[in-house]
C-alpha cells in the first residue's frame, strides 16, 4: 500500500476514542480481548473473544458498505481443564459460503466434503457449532459500541472497556470491565502488518488491563477477585472485487503478559503451500510501557496433540525467541484441548492459555498468555482425515495393550484390582508374548479406522461430547481385528494387511486365542462412570448383538453359498443367492458398524429414533462399503492394492456374479459357474469373466445397488439431525464409500 487511508491512525500516541471506532476504509475489521481471571472462590480461568466485520458487498441503492459479521469466543477453564467456544455468524453466511464454494475456495478442497457441505448451505443453513445471529448485529459508527447477539464489547466515557459473553447451551459467559493500566501499542512496522489477502493491516493493542466482574460457569455466576486482560484491534485489506485472498496462510501469535510487569507479542506469518514467510514481529512491552519492536524471532513449535473430533494436529508447546531483545521463552499450553472448531476457519484454530517461562536479559521470568494457531491444515480431505483416524486408533490400542505393561494394566485385562489373586503366577513378559504381541501385530499394520470414528462422530452428531470416550478408540478395531484373526485361520489364508497372518507366525491355537481375547477387551473400555447404569446395559447389549451377528455371518460365509447357485443357475432366478450374499455382508460388517454407531449415540443422548436412524445409516454403510469392495475387485483397486479379478481366481461368489447370473443365458450361467468352479489363475480367462459381467451390467447393478441403499438411508437419518460439521462429515463418509478406489 503506497499510501495511508485517512482514517489510519497519524503519527505519536494511538488516539483511542477515536481509532477504536470501526473504520469506513476497512474490508476486515476485528476487536480482541482475552482475560486471565481468578474467581473469589479460587477457580482459574482465561478466556478470548474476536468480534469481526467484514464487507460483503455495498447497497445498491446508497452505495454504502454492507458488512458481515462474526463472534469467536471460548472460556478455558484450568481446573476442570474444559473449554467452552461458541461462535455467532452472519444470517447472509450460508449465501457468503456458497459463493466462495461456487468460486472454488474453501480450506478443503475435498469433492465429497464440499458437496456435503453445500447440501447444508442451500438449506439456508450454517454447521453447528457455529450458528447464526437471530438479529442484526448493531456496530455504532460514533463510538465503540458493539453488540452481536447476546455478546458486547464497548468503549466507556472513562476509557475502560466493558464485555458481556453468553452461551446459552453451556450456560457459560462473562460480565466483565477490562480497565487500560498501559497506553497503546503499535505492532508490526509502526502498525503497518501484512493481512491474510496480502493487503496491508493496522494493528495496535493494549497490552495490561485490571479486569473486574464476574464470570458464569453452569449458571452461576462469580465474582472476580483478579484479573489481567489484553485488548488489540486490527483493521485494514483490499477493497477490489479483483483481489484473490491467499487462501495458504497460516500464522502463528501470541501474547504474554509476565510477573515482572513486562508483556511481550509475536507472530509469524507463513504461506503453508510454498513455506515461504510472509511477515514476522516481536513487541517487548517494558514494566514502564515503552516499546520496542524486532523483526528478528523464531516461534518453533513444540510437541503435538490431535484432536479426536477434526483429528488435526496441534502444538502443545512453542519456544520463543528473539535474540536483539535476549528473549527466550517457552510457552506451554495449560492444556491440550482448546480448539475451537468453526467453518469460518479451516475448519477450526487452536486458541488457549498457555504457561510462560524463560529468560530476558539472562534473568529468569514466569507469566502467562494466549497462543493462536491458525490455518496449519493438516488433515484437508478425507483420505488424510481417516489416515490420522487410522493412527490415532493404532495409538489407542497400544495404550491399551503396550508392549511394556504395568503389573496393573495386565491386571486389569485380565481380571480386576478386586480379582488381583486371579494374577498368582501371571508372567508379564509372558503374557506380552501370547496375548499382545499376536494382536499389536495385525493392528499395527494399519487399518481404515473407520468403524472407531462412527461411534464417536455418533455420539458427537446427537449433541454429545465424545471426548469423554476417547478410549473408546480401540474397541472397534480391537472387535475388527479379532475377527480377522480367526477369520484367517478357517480360511487357511496367509495374508493380512501386508504381512504374515497371525496363525502364520504363532499357529492355530495362540491365534484362536488371542483372536477370541479381543472380544472380550472391549468390555474393558466400555467400564467408567460417564454413562448411567440403564444406558450402559444398553451398550453391553448392542456390543454383544454386533458379536453375535458377526460370527452368524462368518459361519454363513464358511458354509459357502453352494447350495444357492444351482437354482440360480438352473432357472435365472437369483433373488436367493444375492439375499445371502447380502446376509454375509450385513452381518459380518454392517451389523457390527450399525451397533457400534448406535453406542455413540446412546452415550451422547440421542433419542432413540436418532440412535435407531442412525444404526440404519452405518449398516447401509457397512453394507455399500462390501458391495463397493465387491465391484472394485473387478474394476481395479487404485495402486493395485489387489490384483483384478482376485475374486475370480479364488472361485468366490460375490454379488457381482450373482447378479450376472440373473442376466446370462442359460448356457453362460454354466460356463460361469464351472470357470469360477476351476479357481482360473490365467489372467487372460479372468479377464474375459469380468468383460462378460461388464457387459450385461451386473458390475454397474451393484455399484448403483449400493448407492441407493446408502441414499435410502441418509433420506431417513438426515432430518434427525441438527445440521453440524459432524454431520458433514458423515454425509462426506457415505460418498467417500461410494467413490473409493481402494
């Protein structure tokens, strides 16, 4: 930007009556505060909010600025270590979103979330946990003065700021006065600071206010005994329709305020796509208020934590550095969860309290403050977001079953701390060798990890909170896997998941055995007081229900579907052997998807025809995704993960064939069914069998089978639910079983 708008603040002290007040020049405008409190009745708490307007547009008949609007705010309570964000948007925003998808931005470029989220906005609506504003929010032009639903900040007579916040669900809010106890602070380059579109942005703060009132957890409210509160506000960006936000910027942020009577704030700009740095500051705010700014830092991020609800990763700790200042900090969160999750930021930021310790000048320092990280999109299509899923479930089973267990985990997996004689004579290191390490093995492979993030995002999508059942992680691929080994042994295969099978390496008996253990885990994981007795029976029940269908399953698939074909074969008729063929796949895989969902749903109390609704929908999944399987064993798995036609060469009888049966002459029927009889392992006669199914569509049947059996069931589960990013998701999985190649 060659040249200042008038309305930027001049040279000398920040006027702020006048510069807090929004700013006609601006395309982007926000107002920030956070707060470090501790209660009268010794609770420690902080929290953050962002009041933001943005112009979307100009009035056809005055030619004024429209903006929208938008509020961000979350309470991190320490003791309890819980976070409460909520955020209020635009009433326009379902239209904003849909053309900014019509334009092709968005963070996720994934086809099947984009179109899961348009079936949402053409709705009219927006994906909880963010909603809309019932009213207009009201933004004086005079003076700082805004209100955004239940949700105000203003500017007094006095110079103080006041802040009211509420929650309505978490009956969680603030009723604060923040007082300034320092003069404001130019950030940047004499305030001048690159924005997320690569315009130019003006940014001041006020670095140390006292902070008074009360604050709301579950209802009740609190008086404040002590507080430290920040205020900043930032405005700025392009006015053309020609200019294109880069949509790759990530950043990095951060303000502490220390013991000593000092504060200190830096960020990083990055472009995450090329690496390259687009801007970076510190501002070392002395205990006398003078200022000074470096352009030379390293913010390094430290350690990592994944959310278990957008499975992107997080730093847990960031180690600051500004050598002309001889600054050395480290900042450590004060606990891991506090991502607030909304679409209007890719799909969700890190913002929390955070410990400060290091040194300044060589003398040891202490505080406390706030840390945003923002636009590092780790996971931005479905296939990296269930490949962390798939490593976040390895990571749960080998909690659960290390390869170095305590005397009390063994306990615990075998008997109970009341049962502890049932150990008297229980080697460890023996129990390692038989019972984890032929499990730890097929699971360390790694999986889909798909049935694990059903009974989670079920419990999310009825209103609960699944981060209470994180451990539940293990227990659908601890069932999952246990199948799979007996699996392998009565089918005498060889393979699994890349390497050995597990009677491969340990024999039958060993392999039966542990097989048949993981079962009995999951009765492990399902223990704790989270759920009351009366929702626990219910979940002891549908575990067992998925156990009892999955083995009837298995034993229809070992008996074989012999006695089937010959009618088919004989008189075209297939509607018998594609019903067992279906039976096999709904109850090995659709029944066990469908019960361990409906847990998810019970735990977060959903109401029985959610939890029935649901159950439907990932049995139709568990069903479309065998069916998909079924046709890409002819059509081709993507990077050859099979060979084509391995049904075919073993002589199996899928749905496809099943159906051709349906379509072939009677002559054709024969042939099919003795080549398939002679296990063919010339590629060129397999071939010439898929051709033929090709040919009178009994491929294509299936693939159209099992999308309209997942439609069918979506049409039923959908009004059930309250439109979220969960939601969303679970759409994006029905297409993502559907299109997969592998």
């Amino acid at each position: 930007m060659t040249e200042r708008p008038a309305d930027w603040p001049a040279a000398g002290p920040i006027d702020l009556a006048r510069q807090d007040l929004p700013h006609r020049s601006a395309v982007t405008e926000w107002w920030y505060v956070n707060a470090h409190l501790e209660t009268v009745d010794g609770r420690s708490l902080s929290l953050f909010a962002s009041f933001f307007r943005i112009a979307k547009g100009r009035d056809e008949a005055t030619n004024d600025t429209l903006y929208a609007h938008s509020v961000s705010w979350a309470l991190s309570d320490l003791d309890a270590k819980r976070y409460y964000p909520d955020t209020l948007v635009d009433r326009d925003a379902p239209r904003l979103a849909l053309e900014r998808l019509d334009r092709g931005e968005g963070a996720t470029k994934d086809p099947r979330i984009r179109r899961a989220l348009r079936e949402v906005l053409e709705r009219g609506n927006v994906p909880y946990p963010d909603h809309m504003f019932e009213a207009e929010p009201y933004v004086n032009a005079r003076q700082l003065e805004l209100e955004y639903g239940p949700n105000r900040f203003a500017r007094q007579s006095d110079g103080s700021y006041t802040l009211t916040l509420f929650h309505e669900y978490f009956e969680c809010g603030a009723d604060l006065v923040l007082r300034p106890e320092k003069a404001a602070v130019r950030h940047g380059e004499d305030g001048v600071v690159r924005g997320h579109d690569g315009a130019d942005m003006f940014y001041y703060f006020v670095p140390r206010c006292a902070v008074s009132g009360t604050v709301t957890l579950n209802g009740l409210p609190v008086a404040v005994a002590s507080g430290a509160g920040w205020y900043d506000h930032e405005f700025g960006g392009h006015r053309s329709d020609e200019a294109e936000p880069n949509e790759h910027v990530a950043w990095n942020w951060v303000a502490a305020q220390l013991a000593d009577g000092r504060e200190v704030s830096a960020y990083t700009m990055i472009d995450v796509k090329t690496g390259d740095a687009l801007g970076q500051r510190a501002v070392v705010i002395g205990a006398d208020g003078r200022a000074e700014s470096f352009a030379g830092l390293s913010l390094e991020p430290v350690g990592s934590w994944r959310s278990t609800r957008t499975f992107n990763t997080y730093p847990t700790r960031w180690h600051l550095r500004v050598p002309d200042a001889r600054l050395d900090l480290e900042l450590e969160a004060a606990f891991e969860d506090q991502e607030l999750i909304t679409l209007i930021s890719k799909p969700a930021f890190w913002e929390g309290r955070v410990a400060v310790a290091g040194h300044i000048d060589g003398k040891p320092v202490a505080g406390r403050g706030y840390v945003e990280r923002s636009g590092f999109l780790e996971v931005s299509d479905l296939d990296g977001f269930f490949k962390a899923v798939g490593q976040e479930v390895r990571r749960s089973v080998a909690n659960l079953l290390p390869y170095e267990p305590s005397y009390e985990r063994v306990r615990d997996l075998i008997a109970s701390e009341s049962r502890d004689h049932y150990m008297e004579g229980v080697d460890l290191q023996k129990f390692v060798k038989t019972g984890v390490v032929p499990v730890r093995e097929i699971t360390d492979r790694g999986g889909k990890g798909w049935r694990s993030y059903a009974a989670l995002a079920c419990c999310d999508v009825v209103g609960g909170d699944s981060r209470d059942y994180v451990h539940w992680l293990a227990m659908p691929e601890l069932m999952h896997v246990g199948s799979l080994i007996v699996d392998d042994v009565q089918d005498r295969s060889t393979v699994r998941r890349g390497g050995p099978t597990c009677h491969e390496a340990h024999g039958d008996a060993l392999a039966i055995n542990a097989g048949t253990s993981c079962y009995f885990m999951g009765q492990h994981l399902l223990s704790g007081t989270q759920v009351s007795n009366v929702a626990k029976l219910a979940l002891y029940d549908l575990y067992f229900e998925a156990l009892r269908a999955g083995h009837a399953g298995q034993a229809a698939d070992i008996e074989g579907l012999d006695d089937f074909v010959p009618k088919a074969i004989e008189t075209g008729d297939t509607r018998d052997l594609e019903s067992r063929v279906l039976a096999i796949h709904r109850l090995k895989t659709a029944a066990p998807a469908g019960a361990l969902s409906r847990m998810g749903a019970v735990v977060g109390a959903g109401k029985p025809e959610q939890v029935e609704a649901l159950g439907r929908y990932f049995e139709a999944i568990g069903l479309s995704f065998q069916i998909v399987d079924d046709v890409l064993n002819l059509r081709g798995f993507a990077g050859n993960l099979k060979h084509r036609g391995e049904d075919i060469a073993h002589g199996k009888v899928t749905l496809p064939v099943a159906k051709a049966f349906g379509r072939l002459g009677h002559d054709e029927r024969v042939w099919l069914w003795e080549t398939l009889r002679s296990r063919p392992q010339d590629q060129d006669v397999v071939e010439g069998v898929i051709a033929r199914l090709e040919e009178v569509g009994a491929i294509e049947a299936c693939a159209i089978e099992a999308r309209e059996r997942l439609e069918t069931a979506w049409e039923l589960v959908q009004p059930l639910l309250e439109d979220s990013i969960v939601k969303i998701m679970l759409r994006a999985f029905g297409y993502y079983v559907l299109e997969r190649h592998y």
